[in-house]
C-alpha cells in the first residue's frame, strides 16, 4: 500500500471540473492507499486573506470534500495550519534551500508578473512547504496536475538533499500518482479552455438549480451548422463534452443527430443540459449544505484528522531531529 499526500486548495469552491478530475480519482485513491489530505490554509497566506474569509473558505471546501465522499474513517483529512511539525520541517528545509532554485521555479516567476505589488518570501519558498506537507508523512505518491510537476521535482531534490547531506535514506523520494486512466477534462462555458475559478466560466457544487440554468443558458456557442455533417466549433464541443458527462447516452445521440442534420436549437441543448446537470448535482448541494450546518461533525472530523495528522508528522520529526543532531544532553 502506497503512502499518498495531496493537498487541497482552502480558496474557492468546488467546480464541476474539481468533481470529475481530481475528487473522482481521490475516492477511489482512498480505498487502495494510505491517504492523507490537508486543507493548505498556510499556502494561501501568500495571497493575504481576511481572517473572515481564510475560516469561511476552510469550512467550505471541507464540508464540500466531504459531501463528495472523501471518508474520514478511510483517508486523514486535515487542515495544515493544525499540524504545526509541518512549519518545523518547512524550516529546516528552508536551511538547505537555494535562491537561485527558488527563484527560477516557474510558479514563482508567474506571481512576479501577475502581482508585482506583494512577492513575499512565502510565494518564494512554496515550494519548501509544499516538499514538508508531503515527505512529513514519507509519501512516496502524489497526484499532481501539470502545472505541479516542477514542485513535485523540487520535493524529490529536497528529499535527495537531505539524505545526501546526512548520510541516510530517510525521506522517499515520491513519484507522481498514476490513476491509471486518462483524466477528464471538463470545459468551462466561455468557449475555451477548462472549467477554473479563476476564469469565471465554472458551475460549482453548491450552485443553486437557479444559478445553474441563468449559467448554462449564457454559455457561449456560435451561428449554428450551416448544413449536414459540419464540424463542430470549440465552444459547441465543450457543450456537448458537458451533456457526455452528465447526460443520458440517448440524449447525447439525439442532439448530436439533430447537429448532424443542421436542425439542432442550442437553446434546447442548453436547457436540457442544465437540467442534466441540476440533476446530476442536487445530491452533492444539499449534502454541502447538510453537513456545512453541522458544526459538530465538521469539528469532530478536523479534530480526528489532526491527530492522526500530527501523530505521523511528529514520529517524523522526532527521527528527523535526531538525524541533524538535535539530540538531549545525557
């Protein structure tokens, strides 16, 4: 059985995207492997959040994990900020962490341009605390998008270093989780790309059926086929890529004939998928909000997870001290 650490954004709530990319797949992760995930409150510090905000978005995004079935009972689900061995080992990395690395990391270089006004040392040394929150509990996987794989090499180079440094083979150097099967991507409604919070084009788990269809029925689409058998543009693909997911495989085949023939309505298309995807989705929204008005449970799931958290976390630290040499005067 794999150790397996994955880290979950503490801004934003869920979108369809989030659902069928990475939460699917951590279910299933779940059952096979000993699965740790935290809540990276620390890490969106670097952004400097109101107060109000950082605990509003903490409880969402864990009621809403939650609700899609990461199981407390299978996996240790946890909020970072509650495992202070996180920040010591994040330290003791920083002592053999270079400029020159941290500086040349792609991610760092992209908040340089897209928020000149505040680079502080924690957008800099991410990386490093990204590296603790994982090898803290020996991962040796972690699923990582594309745009992680740069700090996943970093954490394998600081795991390397510090065996190298002190002579042992204390920390795996974790690979990249394989869910063993093409991950589905998920388009957002603007015509391009994929479903994010930062592109505004994403319908979310706790979206209400109103909020959903007044969403779907402005997604962009074009003129409409212009005769029989003609290619589909990019912003009706991603309709339809929508209508595969959520939809009945005869729905599916019915409006993509009527595209066929050059008849098909966009508005119908749109109203049937918003409604596929109410359906699909009212399950998950009243379950976030079951659980979001259940303080008792959610205290009870973050106080568990942080135990079995830091119980982990500290048998590490504890042997990682003594490897550098902080040992007790006997």
């Amino acid at each position: 059985m794999e150790t397996v650490v994955s880290g979950i954004r503490s801004t934003g709530n869920l979108h369809l995207g989030n659902y069928f990319g990475a939460v699917k797949n951590f279910l299933k992760m779940q059952r096979e492997n000993n699965c740790f995930f935290f809540i990276a409150d620390y890490h969106s510090l670097t952004t400097h959040p109101k107060p109000s905000e950082l605990q509003r978005n903490i409880r969402q995004v864990l009621a809403e994990y939650l609700a899609c079935g990461i199981d407390p009972e299978i996996a240790t689900i946890f909020i970072q900020s509650d495992v202070p061995e996180v920040t010591e080992l994040y330290l003791l990395l920083n002592m053999n962490a270079y400029i020159g690395e941290l500086e040349r990391t792609t991610s760092f270089k992209d908040k340089v341009r897209s928020q000149p006004d505040n680079i502080n040392a924690g957008l800099l040394t991410y990386p490093v605390l990204m590296a603790a929150d994982i090898i803290i509990h020996k991962a040796t996987k972690v699923p990582v998008g594309k745009d992680q794989e740069q700090h996943l090499e970093m954490t394998r180079k600081f795991a390397r270093r510090f065996n190298t440094m002190y002579g042992t083979d204390y920390f795996p150097e974790p690979d990249a989780y394989n869910f063993g099967e093409q991950l589905v991507k998920i388009p957002g409604l603007d015509g391009t790309g994929k479903m994010g919070k930062s592109e505004g084009n994403g319908i979310y788990l706790s979206d209400t059926p109103k909020e959903i269809r007044k969403k779907v029925m402005r997604a962009v689409t074009d003129s409409g086929p212009q005769g029989e058998n003609q290619e589909m543009s990019e912003p009706v693909r991603n309709l339809f890529t929508l209508l595969n997911v959520v939809s009945d495989p005869s729905v599916v085949d019915s409006f993509k004939e009527q595209y066929n023939r050059g008849t098909i309505r966009y508005g119908d298309l749109k109203k049937q998928l918003a409604e596929d995807i109410i359906r699909f989705n009212e399950p998950v929204r009243e379950r976030i909000e079951e659980i979001s008005a259940d303080s008792h449970y959610l205290n009870k799931v973050v106080k568990e997870g942080a135990a079995k958290a830091r119980e982990s976390a500290a048998a590490t630290i504890k042997e990682v001290r003594h490897i550098i040499g902080y040992r007790p005067f006997v």
